[in-house]
C-alpha cells in the first residue's frame, strides 16, 4: 500500500492550475448514456474515480477514447445491458447516477448498493423515490436496486426531495429528461455542479430551467444527442490550496477558478485574517498576517459552507490562536480526522455534531490514517506545519479526487513524497 510522508514545508510559493470538478465529471459521463451519439468532454481529471466510471460504462457497452489528455470521447450508440456490475459499482458510489440515464433510454436499471467514503449514511430513498414518482416500478434486495419505467415510459410528475440531495437531484434530472410532459423537482440542490450537468443535457437537446436554484424544471424530449462540453473547475480542490496557503503563511495564485463557487470559503478565511484577491489571473491568497483569528464554521448545502472542506478547514483552524467551533450538518460521520488530527498534538472534543478545537497548538509529525477523501486532504496540510515527519497511509481515498496531488504540492514548495511499502 501506498503511503505520503509530508514534512514541515516553508509557506508556500508559486502557482497551481485547478483540475476539473470530480464531483461534476461523473454525472456528466453518466450523462452520456442518455445520448445516441458521440459525446465529447473536456478537463476529464486523471483520477481513480474517474477511471472507475470508465469501466462502468464499458461494461455496460460504452466505447470510450482518450482524444488527448484530459478530453474523451464516449459513445454509448450500443447500450448491451442495464446492470452496472456489482465490483465496480462497490468502490465508487457515483456509480449509481448511471441508473437515471438507464431507466430514460432503456426503460429499466438495475445498480447494486454503492460503495465510497465512509462519511456516514447516504441514503438512496430519495433517488428512488423520484423514479417511483415518474412511474417506474421499484425492486429493492438486500444488494441490488432495480427500477423498471411502465408500459408507455416514464411520466413527468412534480417531485419535493424531503433533503436537497445532489445525488438525488442529478438521478432525477437525467431519468426526467426523456420522460413524457414536464417535471419539476422542489426542493433541489443547487450546486455548481447540478448546474453543470443541466448545462451538459441541454447542449445534448434538454430542455432544463431553473438549475441552480431549488426548482428544475424539466420538459421531456423524445431523444438526446451528442454534444461537447468542458468540465467546471472543482471548487473543492480550490479549497484545499487556498487553506494550503493559508495553513502555511504563504502566498499561492490559483488559476482555472470560479469565485462564486468558494465564496463561503473566502469569507471565513477574510475572517480569519487571511487576504483573498480576484485578478485576470486568477486568485490569489496571501497568509502573511501573523496574528490570524479563530473562527466558527457550519457546513450546510451549497450555498452554504461546503461539507467537503470542513476537514481541511478545521486542520487550519488547530493552527490559528484561540477558540473555535465546527458543526457538521449534512454527514453524520464526518468527524473521524478529529483523532488523526489529536494524535499530531491538536486540541479537539467533539459533541455530537459540534467539535471544538482550541487552536494554536504545535502539530508534531505522526502516523496517521486517511480516514476518507477530505479527511486524507486535511491530515496532508497539518503535516506540512508539524514539526518532523508525518506519514499518512489509506491513500487511495486521497487520489480518488484530487489529480496531480503531490506533483502540485511540490511545485509550491510542499515537502511530501509518494512511497509504496
């Protein structure tokens, strides 16, 4: 297994070009199924999820082309099943927004129970709740889901998600697409990334309005086509380099972002002292305060304060003097870096959904575990503080999202080093 050792770096210097959105390339590739013809996508990030997606869609009949890094081609003009297998399903619970697409085109799907981080429980009732009301029959066992669209198809109907789930919304929108009438989902997410993908069906010949807000509605077409189109920057890995140069007191230019998709993160940095500046650049975030302020945090849906950087966020808050305060709202189980964290000197009780950390403490180098994606992201940017070695093993669920991980690290000076054991 392979593990990073991440020593105490200088602050950080230079600049970093942001990949394509994990989070919004996989509903676009599972999108594609929906079309008859070649579909063309741009700032693919080379990423182990990614890579399962791929193979999802080759064994459900797909042919797949690297055009040139970071651009493929996917033809899903010969779809031969509509049962994604079961050990490529189990490692990425992505897979499971193939069974919108399916359930559209091929009028049935059947996915077996996704895998991915263990963050928590992530139900799957609001997707299928969403299928049922478009008038597919529901079989759920102990492994598998299965959906079947009626006699004469799916039907639109007026959906309300009890949670905006991003998952749930996504599904939806894609097996509301070539449904009969109009839908309209109540309550959705509003990501960037639904945005995204609504963007994506509408060049393939949707007809989608109001993504990005908490209603979608959606007139069903007879068919889709294929269509061309570039990933949005990932807000996350923007993030996690704007707490990289903040964690270290440095200063980073970061191209190929969007800034109203981190605003609640350049908000909480502003408070905390920290300077964020918008050119024809890019962004920029300096750290050269040296009397940062504690401040509090609450995850919530987007707009608000992204789940995802709660864990590279709170490792920047055990840096910076004073008392703070973390309260995860959307995952239940989200808290498991705390220990991690504890283990290299921070101070951090958790209550329930609350963790205080009384920040300021000095980190020393460990061995600790990547509990989860963000948490793996988060123990990196406390090891690049602590005083010796820290070294950080599970590191697969960090290269499961963010591409070029320590090549981008070292070109800002970051002393980290992928080893195999």
């Amino acid at each position: 297994m392979a593990k990073f050792l991440v020593q105490k770096s200088e602050p950080l210097n230079g600049e970093v070009v942001i990949s394509g959105a994990k989070n919004a390339v996989l509903p676009l590739m599972a999108a594609a199924i929906l079309a008859e013809e070649k579909c063309v996508i741009r700032d693919v990030p080379d990423l182990r999820d990614v890579e399962v997606m791929k193979e999802i869609l080759k064994s459900l009949g797909s042919e797949i082309k690297e055009l040139q890094e970071s651009i493929i081609e996917i033809n899903t003009s010969k779809i031969k099943k509509c049962e994604a297998d079961f050990d490529l399903v189990s490692k990425m619970r992505a897979s499971f927004l193939v069974m919108g697409p399916l359930l559209a085109r091929e009028g049935k799907a059947k996915v077996h129970s996704p895998g991915g981080c263990t963050i928590g429980a992530r139900p799957i009732d609001l997707h299928l709740k969403g299928f049922e009301a478009l008038g597919a029959e529901i079989i759920v066992k102990d492994n598998y889901v299965e959906a079947i669209a009626g006699p004469d198809g799916l039907k639109g109907a007026s959906i309300y998600l009890d949670f905006p789930s991003v998952g749930a919304t996504e599904n939806i929108m894609t097996a509301a697409v070539l449904a009969q009438g109009t839908t309209y989902i109540e309550n959705a997410a509003e990501e960037p990334e639904i945005v995204d993908l609504a963007n994506f069906l509408n060049k393939m010949g949707a007809r989608i309005k109001g993504a990005g807000t908490d209603t979608i509605k959606i007139e069903g077409v007879e068919r889709l086509h294929g269509a061309q189109h570039t990933v949005i920057p990932d807000r996350i890995e923007t993030g996690t380099f704007m707490l990289a140069a903040a964690i270290t007191h440095g200063q980073v230019l970061l191209r190929n972002v969007v800034p109203d998709h981190v605003k609640p993160i350049t908000a909480k940095l502003r408070e905390c002292g920290i300077t964020v500046e918008m050119s024809d650049e890019g962004m920029y975030v300096i750290a050269d305060n040296p009397h940062l302020v504690a401040t509090d945090i609450k995850t919530l849906p987007y707009p608000g304060f992204p789940t995802d950087i709660q864990s590279p966020f709170m490792a920047f808050l055990t840096t910076v003097e004073g008392a703070s305060s973390v309260i995860e709202t959307v995952f239940e189980n989200r808290f498991m870096h705390v220990a991690e964290l504890n283990r290299m000197g921070a101070n951090i009780k958790t209550e329930g959904n609350r963790a205080m950390i009384q920040g300021g403490k000095k980190l020393e180098g460990a061995q600790v575990i990547a509990t989860d994606l963000r948490a793996g992201a988060a123990l990196v940017l406390a090891g690049l503080v602590a005083q010796g070695t820290t070294t950080i093993s599970e590191i697969y669920h960090i290269e499961r999202g963010y591409e070029k991980f320590t090549e981008k690290f070292k070109a800002l000076g970051a002393n980290i080093f992928r080893i195999e054991d």
